[in-house]
C-alpha cells in the first residue's frame, strides 16, 4: 500500500472524512491554547470537571429536542457556566477549597445527565452523547465550532496580557488592574464554549482530551507560552488527523482513537522529552566549561 492510499486517498475520496479533518482542525485551535492556559494556571483538572458539567444541560436538550444541535448547545453552555459558578460561589461562602466544591459539582451533574439521556434514548443515544460522533459531523457543527473558534481567538486576543500575567504574578495583576478577575470569568466561559464544541464531536468524556493531552505534551519541549501555545495546537490538529486515518484503517471508533493518539505522543514526551522527560533526567549533560 503506498503512502498516497494510507494518508491521503480517505480524505480525498470521502466527504465525511474531509468534513471531520475541517471539524478537528477547528477544535485544535482553540482547543490549543484553552489547554495551554489551563496547565500554566494549575487547572488541568478543571477542564475535566467542566467537561463533565456541560453533561446535564446538553441532556435536557437532548430530553425536549432529541439529537438538536442548538438546543443541546444551548443546555450544555447554560450547564457549564452555571457549574463553574456555583462552585465558586460555594467556595467563597463556606470553608470547602475550590476543587473540592468543583469535583462534587461535575459528579452529580455527570451522573444527572447520564440518567436525563437514559430516561428518553436508547443506548446509542448515550453513547453518541458520552463518546461523540466526529465522523458524523454536519455542516451546522462545523460553522458551530468554527464559530466558538473564532470567538476564542479574537477573545484571548483582548485578555492575554492581564491573562499571561496572572499566570506568573496573580499578586502583583492585582495590585496594578482589576483586569484579572474580567479576564479570569472570561477565560472560563471559553472553557465552557471549547468543550460545548469539542462536546459534538468527541463527547463530554473526550472533548477535554484534545484540549490537555497536546498541551502536557508540547510542555515537555518549550518554555516559552507563545510556543507552547503553537506548539499545543499543531499536535491537537496532528493527532486529530492521525487518530481518522487510524480510525479509518483499523475500523476503530473515531474519537478514541484521536485522543489514544494524543497519548501515545504524550507518553513518548514523558519519556523522550527534552525538558524534564525521563531520559533527559537519566542522561547527565555536559557541564559548560569557561
């Protein structure tokens, strides 16, 4: 089999595959420097919580509409930001930490959403909602998620100095602007909005995947946040593209082989990474000499 059979003949001869390599491309844009941010603000599990949290929004859209995108989108960004709300709001009006009050959030509302689905779908519906359907995508989701791209693009644009800066010196953004708390709320809507468009493609239990894996990844070989950024969105858009060829060729289910990818080159960045990676920690390196 030539090269031409195995990486191009699946995109150039079917429109599902063309529509679902549109649809992960979009996702990885703004997927990249959601996870990027969310690692250097030490909130990788946050995404995972709030992964789960859009769960019972988009069921009760499921439970009146069915399989409608606009109303399961709808429920889940009301579900989302209503979570990362409510936790914070819990946070600060009693003695429980944050993650605490985030984790017991996103279980009740995981558990909530699976027995909404139940109650009206079948098992199918269940497993569209928890594992996605990327190669299913339609025109209306991929003007869906390039949308929520788009917006996250432009937004970060506005909000990345006061951003950047509380992520190194939280202490000093606040004695200088009020900008952190602004630019804080909004970086968790975009949260809420990546993993609602990451939601009709991979599922809740995978969108938060594309959006951390990349980025832990590309942390083990830049320092520098522009290039990890960069670096975060091409290895999203890379294992994206590998995991459909692979879900192609091997009959395997589209979303998690995407996010089995991003895992194999996290793994391979654990052990081989150049910054902090095992082998770079069991190789001693020359010492400079004057």
């Amino acid at each position: 089999m030539n090269p031409y059979d195995v990486l191009i003949a699946p995109f150039s001869e079917f429109e599902f595959m063309r529509r679902a390599l549109a649809g992960v491309f979009a996702l990885a844009l703004g997927a990249g420097p959601m996870g990027a941010f969310l690692m250097l603000r030490r909130m990788s599990l946050t995404g995972d919580a709030m992964a789960h949290a859009i769960l019972p929004g988009a069921a009760i859209g499921f439970l009146f509409a069915g399989l409608n995108l606009y109303a399961m989108t709808a429920g889940g960004l009301a579900a989302g930001l209503l979570v990362a709300v409510g936790a914070g709001v819990v946070a600060r009006a009693t003695g429980m930490k944050e993650d605490a009050s985030l984790a017991a959030f996103y279980l009740i509302s995981l558990a909530l959403g699976v027995l909404i689905v139940s109650l009206k779908g079948s098992n199918v519906d269940l497993l569209h909602v928890l594992f996605g359907t990327v190669l299913g995508i339609d025109d209306a989701t991929l003007i869906l998620i390039a949308s929520i791209t788009t917006l996250t693009l432009v937004t970060l644009a506005f909000i990345w100095r006061p951003l950047v800066l509380e992520c190194v010196d939280p202490t000093f953004l606040a004695s200088v602007s009020r900008a952190g708390g602004v630019s804080h709320i909004a970086f968790l809507a975009l949260v809420v909005m990546n993993l609602v468009g990451g939601f009709h493609a991979l599922g809740t239990l995978l969108s938060v995947g594309l959006m951390m894996l990349p980025a832990a990844t590309a942390r083990f070989f830049v320092r520098d946040l522009t290039a990890l950024v960069t670096l975060s969105t091409i290895i999203a858009f890379a294992a994206g593209a590998i995991g459909l060829l692979v879900s192609y060729h091997l009959g395997t289910p589209s979303g998690p082989s995407i996010i089995l990818v991003a895992g194999l080159a996290y793994a391979g960045a654990v052990i081989f990474g150049p910054i902090g990676g095992l082998a770079a920690r069991l190789v001693p390196g020359r010492h400079l000499e004057a």
